[in-house]
C-alpha cells in the first residue's frame, strides 16, 4: 500500500519502486550506508539512488538519510 502511495505521488519508475521497497524494508540500515552501498544492494547504480531521493525531494543522499525516518 505504501509502495502504490509513493508510485502515485511521486512518479516512481519501476526501479524506483525496487529501491523503495529495499527502503522499506531496511529503513533501520539506510542511516549506515553509502549511496554507492544501497547500490549494490538494490542491484542498481549509485545515480539511480541519487536520483531516486531527488525525486522525493531530497537535495542529496545524505539528507535523506538523516530524514528518513521523518519522511
């Protein structure tokens, strides 16, 4: 349900959907990991990511992370 919330909202692509869903899943380790690192774990790029919470409206990995668990 959140999933199709965030696809709605914010225009989420399929991959975008994929890293979501790794989020979700792992909100409690987002803070721990690098951007290149959540890559590698979702199987997708670094950019994707970056782009990813840009979409979200984030101005950078780094400020999502730090407001993740507000978002």
């Amino acid at each position: 349900m959140i999933l199709k919330q965030l696809e709605k909202d914010y225009k989420l692509n399929e991959n975008d959907l994929f890293i979501a869903r790794y989020i979700l899943e792992h909100s409690e380790e987002i803070p721990l990991l690098s951007s290149h690192q959540l890559a590698k774990e979702t199987f997708t790029s670094p950019t994707a990511i970056i782009r990813f919470v840009k979409k979200l409206g984030f101005e950078s990995y780094n400020d999502f992370k730090l407001n993740i668990h507000s978002f």
